[in-house]
C-alpha cells in the first residue's frame, strides 16, 4: 500500500534519493513534464530499473496533499534505522571522537528535517531520535532535510535519557541546547559529544537538562527570547564543527 511508503518529492530529493542507491518503488511523473532536468532523472531512473510512471498532475497534487512536488514524486521504502553502537563504529572508522546528535521529542517535521540537514552538514556521525513523540521520518522531513537523511546514521531509541546515560559511561558529554546555561561558544565541543535540541516551546525534557554535562545558551539581543529550535540547533552545532576543525 501507498501509507508503507515514503513520499519523496521535488526533483533535488529524488535526484539525491537515487544518488544514494535508496530502496525506491516507483516513481510518478506528471504528464506533459519534459524539460531537460527532468529527462535526466527519468533516465537515471530507468537505468537503475526503477518503473517510472506518467500520470496526472491532479494525481500527484493529491498524493502529496498539494505539496510542491515538481513534476515527480518518488515512492520510497521507509528509513532504515541503525543501532546507537553503529554510530559509533562509524566515528571509529573515520578515526574522530564521536559527534551525536539528539533530538528530544521535536514533533514538526520541518524543525526534524531542517536539523539532521544540519547535523550532516557539520560532521556530525549520526542522529538519535525517540520512538514516542518524535515526528516520523515522512516525506515532510526528508523534504526538510533536502535528502540529507539518506547520507546520516539514524538511531531510534525507546529511552532518551537511558541512551545518554550509557553514552555519558562510555565517555561522551552532553550539551543540551537551552536558553539558560553557559554561552555556546564558551563550551569546549573538541570531546566526545552529544548536542540535544528540544521541541519547539517545550525546550528540552527536564530528565535530559538535568542530566546533561552542559548547557548552551545563545546570546540574544532585542524583544524575542529565544530562536527557532532548528535554527539554535544549527549555530550550536557549527560551532562544535569549527572547533572541532
């Protein structure tokens, strides 16, 4: 059935979907669509045996529920997750001192995307996520992420604060982004690491803030009191890659 699969569209998400080898079903092309961009993931398509079909726009407005599809919707097998253990083989291969990224209980699709967007851009050897009150790993976070999901190891774990525990006892330290704590620059981030970003409003669980190793808050001038938790998540997290070199 269509709802066992993830909806990638927008030709730069499928274009990348396919650059990754992912496990892709069928791909939807609206009818009439035959400019050269197009043509050229039609046919990196097909030589990857994958069936394209031709079909109403009408048909793809629906399917993404009038999203901005582009001409192309990509039918695609849900994310694989991994184990937390293979993020860190991952950061052992790559001889670098694990950089984990958490994120506790954000539920808006585009914050989720937008941040392992963020985490795969800045080094960062994986994601961990919650099975309970986490946004699903849909076409709206892959979207959001701009396929970056397919090129970054994602754990999904029953318990946030178990799994940091167990970190923290292999030797990680964890920063929870947070509007009250220590400057963000201020922080050493050259360790072994776990940056957690919150849910937009409700900030970071109070299990995890408490017991975190770290608190980064960011500086903030004028009436507002905090930024968007992606865009916070984001200058914590390049930050950690500056000084990481």
């Amino acid at each position: 059935m269509q709802d066992d699969y993830v909806k990638v569209m927008g030709r730069n998400p499928v274009k990348e979907a396919l650059k990754s080898g992912r496990n892709i079903n069928k791909i939807y092309v609206a009818e009439g669509e035959t400019d050269h961009s197009l043509a050229m993931i039609i046919n990196q398509a097909k030589q990857a045996g994958i069936y394209v079909q031709r079909t109403d726009r009408r048909k793809l407005d629906f399917m993404t529920g009038g999203g901005a599809h582009q001409g192309i919707v990509a039918m695609c097998s849900p994310v694989e997750f991994c184990e937390v253990a293979d993020i860190l083989d991952y950061a052992a291969e790559k001889g670098e001192k694990p950089f984990i990224v958490m994120l506790d209980e954000i539920t808006d699709s585009r914050n989720a995307g937008a941040i392992i967007r963020s985490a795969y851009c800045c080094g960062a050897h994986g994601v961990i996520i919650s099975k309970r009150r986490s946004a699903a790993l849909n076409e709206g976070v892959y979207k959001a992420s701009a396929g970056s999901i397919e090129y970054i190891k994602i754990a999904q774990v029953a318990n946030l604060a178990q799994t940091m525990e167990a970190l923290q006892k292999k030797g990680l330290f964890s920063v929870a982004c947070d509007m009250i704590g220590e400057n963000y620059y201020d922080i050493d981030y050259d360790m072994p690491l776990i940056i957690i970003a919150g849910a937009e409003g409700e900030g970071i669980s109070r299990i995890l803030k408490q017991k975190s190793d770290f608190s980064a808050s960011i500086p903030m001038k004028g009436k507002l009191d905090s930024l968007n938790t992606a865009v916070a998540a984001g200058i914590v997290l390049f930050e950690a890659a500056r000084q990481r070199g």
